[in-house]
C-alpha cells in the first residue's frame, strides 16, 4: 500500500456528526482525516455566502451553548473565536389571531398559557410530566459518556437518571395524545399550537403522533442552551473544524469520497484523486448514501435503516436579503408562523423564519439583514411525480411560504428586497443527501427509535454517524452522537466493551 496513506480513521462529511466524530476520535489520540466534499463544512446547518449575504442553509438555531454543555465545553476547551447572544425571545410563535412569544422558562409558558385561557391544574399535571422526563433525558446530551458507551462517571449518571426515568417509562413507545389524555391537556388549544409547533421542528412530526419520550424531552430545546452564533450557524461548524486541528486531526474539503471498499482488514476511500486506508470509518451519511458507496458490498442491514429515512422530510427554503427597516426586531429573530393550526404544519402551512442581527458581521451588506425561512414537505409525495408535477408542487409550496409570511409577519415580508429559492433537490446538490432528505426518522409513536442506542458498526469497522441514528437529528444531537459513535468504535471502555461485544 505505498501510494496509499494510512490513518486510524477516516470520517466522511463535515456536517455536525462527522465533527463530533472526528474531534473526538482525534482528542483520543486517533490519527483522523475528515473528508467533506464541499468546501465548507456544517453540511445541513452550514452558512453559505450569495450575493453579499451569509445565508444559514438550514439549521438556524443551536441549543447546547450554555455552560458546562457539549459546545460550550469545546469552545472553552479550544477557545474558539465565536460570539454567543442569548435569545429572547427564543422564538416568536404567530398564527391568525394569535401569538407567543416563548418565554425562557418553564413556569413561564405555564403563565403565559393560563394568561390566553387554559386552565392551570391540567397544564401544571401535563408540564409536571414533561419535566421529569426532560430533566432525566436532557443531560444525556451534554457529554458522550452518558449515552452508550457509557465512561465510568456516564454509567453512575445513567444509573441515577435511570431511576428517576422509571414513572416515566410508561410513556415509551406511546404517543404525545397519551400524555395529553391522561392530564386533562388534550383540548386545550394554546397548548395544542406550541405543542406542534415544536414538535414539527424538534420530532418531525404533529403533536398528537410523536412518542411520547422524545417529544416530551424535545419541548425542553429552547430552553437548553438555545442561542444564536454571530456569523450563522455555519460559523460554529467551521470552528469546530478549528478544533479538530488543534486536537491534531486534518479536515480536507472540497474532497469528495468516491469510493468505499473493504481491502486489507480496513476500508480504503478514495478523495481528491488519492486513497486513504483505515481500519475504521465513521460515515457521516444517510444509510442509503452510504449504500450507494458501498455498491454491491452494501450489507442488507443499510437497507432496514434506510426504510424510515426514506419516510421522511425533504426542505423548501427561501434564503432571502432585507432592508434592515426599523420595524424589525435588533436582535437575532426566529419566527414560527402557523397559516391554519387545523391543517398539517407541513408545506408552507408552517414556517421557520430567522432573522440575523442587526450589525452581525459578515451577515449582510451594510443596512441589510439575512433570512432563512424553511417549511417541510413529504418526499414520498415528490416521489410519486414527474419531473414537471415536482416542479409545480415546490413552486406552489414556496408560493404558499411567501403569503405566509406576508400575512403573519408583514413588517418582514415588506423589508425582501430578494428571495433565492430553495428545495429537496438543492439540499441533495449541496449536502449529497440521497433525494434531498433531511430531519432524520420522523419519531412517530413506537419502540424502533430505541433500537440504535447503542452504537454498532454495520459492517465491520464501519460506523454511521449523523441525523439518521440515534439520539437523531439537530446540531447537538448530531455532535454528541458522532462524538459516543467515536468512543463506542474506538473502544470506550469496560462498559463499551461489554454493551457493543
Ligand atoms: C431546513 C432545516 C432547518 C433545520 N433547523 C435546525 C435548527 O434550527 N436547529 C438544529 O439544531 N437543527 C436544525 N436542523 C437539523 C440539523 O441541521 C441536522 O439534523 C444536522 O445538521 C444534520 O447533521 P448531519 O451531520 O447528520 O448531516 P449533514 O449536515 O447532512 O452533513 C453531512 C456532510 O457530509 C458531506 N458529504 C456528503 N457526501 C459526502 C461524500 N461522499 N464525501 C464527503 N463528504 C460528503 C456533506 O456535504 C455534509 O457536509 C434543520 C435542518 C434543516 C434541513
């Protein structure tokens, strides 16, 4: 193997899970080259340049940035040069005749729904439950040891947790509409339009369908270390690149892997005209992207966690340039409009619009300001049509964002000065993502989600990392999964050894 550099592991794509997996698998002590195809990293949440703008491509908002939490600790722990503003409000929930500003804390809503009519007791049962689910799961997420492979100090913080998750685990597999049953909450509506709100962008899917557990915990997301990084998302993802360096790991971009065989005990990829070798890898795709580099080789097990994926959600976006018109908010902005509550919050029904700060460096030509809005649109129903009927179906989503916007969010439709589109098909062109799917499994009701907590390689020493395994989607959720993937393939420890044996 002269011509072909040998390294411990080769990650393959920058977004947020191949970061997590590639700094952690170099902070322990791993010889790790991560290949990304574009010349950027982030991936899904990356911050892309048009036009004098700096457009978030996809993920807008980062929760985890708090002290002591995942990204908060790396930042320290390399002094990544980033600015951090808090949010307030985290997000701005408007539909026809209604509106709420998320208030930072639990009692909060509590106080604000009471204040549009719901009755207390129940929703005071309902958040009773939601908190000692979310307080036992949330940690889990603010260090690789707490998920399996467990490390010694995860294992005592899992057997505690464990305990307190007991009342809880009755809701495992169950929908939302459960819980919401059994306190009294189901009617309640103001509760019913945060609920699904949230659960859209957090579970992928309505309320009353999530499981119960994910989605319970989901609802703590803004108020877990959600805040806004000056430069975009995308500015975190390319510090964290800065990380991996100072942890003495390479990131080469603009190097596409091309090939994925296993030779030799280990798997050879080719990248930028040359061939790596390693025993391990760390795929930061979707199982059926992975698949198509595998080829023939695919082992049958890619196609079962393919399955859900493809169930998924493809993204309709509008990147947009504003006049900053004193009529907008100062701040950092995120806007969740709901066209009709009793309609899907798909299609441009609902829509995810955020709004850079006034003055962020590099965000907009001076006096200007940048905008990512995003709605969710099924993929098997783009699947179903031609090539033309695709075409009319995301003009006519994109359509039906624009009115939104201008209907629930006037003072910033009226500040567009221009408006790029986006779709499945970007994201597939971008991102390589097989169809354009993004978000992850949609976590309907039922056991399967549980299925991948803990980490095992699907060929030998071949591992996926990213937003279709376990804990699923978000940049947190992706990060701190690469970072437990690259434990559990690395060799964790005695727990490790003894849960993925
Ligand atoms: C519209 C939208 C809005 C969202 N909003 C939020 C939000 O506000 N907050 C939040 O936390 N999450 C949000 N998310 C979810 C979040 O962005 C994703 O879950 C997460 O970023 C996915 O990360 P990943 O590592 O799984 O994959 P990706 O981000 O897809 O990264 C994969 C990387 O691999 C690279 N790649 C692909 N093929 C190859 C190859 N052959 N060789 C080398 N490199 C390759 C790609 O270029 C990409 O950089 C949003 C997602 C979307 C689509």
């Amino acid at each position: 193997m002269n011509d072909v550099q040998q390294v411990d592991v080769i990650v393959i794509g920058a977004g947020f899970g191949g970061l997590g997996a590639a700094l952690t698998a170099a902070e322990r002590g791993a010889k790790v080259v991560l290949l990304e195809a574009l010349s950027y990293p982030g991936g899904c949440a990356a911050t892309f340049s048009r036009q004098g703008y700096r457009f978030d491509a996809g993920a807008t908002l980062c929760a985890g940035l708090a002290p002591g939490q995942l990204f908060a600790r790396w930042i320290d722990r390399y002094g990544l040069p980033l600015h951090i503003r808090p949010l307030s409000p985290a997000v701005e929930l408007r539909a026809p005749g209604w509106s709420l500003s998320m208030p930072p804390t639990r009692a909060g809503l509590v106080a604000a729904l009471v204040a549009q009519g719901c009755p207390e007791a129940p929703l005071l049962r309902f958040f009773r439950e939601q908190q000692r689910v979310a307080d036992a799961l949330w940690p889990a997420l603010d260090a690789a040891g707490r998920l399996p492979p467990f490390d010694g100090p995860g294992l005592v913080w899992a057997l505690k947790s464990g305990l307190r998750l007991i009342p809880a685990l009755r809701w495992a597999g169950r929908p939302l509409r459960a819980v919401l049953e059994a306190t009294g909450c189901l009617g309640l509506r103001p509760l019913r339009l945060v609920l699904d709100a949230l659960c859209q962008i957090t579970v992928q899917v309505d309320a009353l369908d999530a499981e119960a557990p994910l989605a319970l915990s989901a609802l703590d997301y803004l108020w877990r270390g959600a805040a806004h990084v000056d430069g975009g998302v995308g500015a975190l993802a390319s510090a964290l690149s800065g990380a991996l360096q100072q942890a003495g790991g390479e990131a080469r971009f603009a190097a596409r892997a091309r090939g994925l065989q296993r030779t030799a005990g280990g798997w050879a990829v080719e990248a930028r005209g040359r061939r790596l070798w390693a025993p391990t890898v760390l795929a930061n795709l979707l199982p059926q992207d992975v698949a198509a580099l595998l080829g023939e080789a695919a082992p049958p097990q890619l196609g079962a966690l393919a399955a859900p994926v493809a169930e998924g959600w493809g993204a309709v976006m509008r990147y947009c340039g504003l006049r900053d018109d004193p009529g907008l908010p100062r701040g950092a902005h995120h806007y969740e409009l709901i066209g009709d509550p009793d309609a899907a919050f798909v299609e441009g029904n609902h829509i995810f619009a955020s709004l850079s700060a006034e003055g962020e460096a590099g965000r907009a030509p001076a006096g200007h300001r940048a905008l990512t809005v995003s709605t969710h649109l099924s993929i098997a129903r783009l699947r179903g049509l031609d090539p033309a009927g695709q075409a009319a179906l995301v003009s006519g989503v994109q359509q039906a964002m624009d009115t939104l916007l201008q209907r629930l969010a006037p003072e910033v439709a009226g500040a567009v000065e221009r408006a790029m589109p986006g779709s499945p098909r970007t994201f597939r062109r971008f991102t390589g993502r097989a169809e354009g799917l993004v978000g992850g499994v949609p976590r309907r009701a039922g056991w399967s989600h549980y299925r991948g907590l803990v980490p095992r390689p699907v060929a030998p020493g071949l591992w996926m990392v990213g937003d279709s395994v376990f804990p699923g989607q978000s940049t947190l959720a992706t990060a701190i999964g690469g970072a437990r993937t690259a434990r559990a393939a690395l060799g964790g420890g005695a727990t490790a050894r003894l849960l993925t044996s």
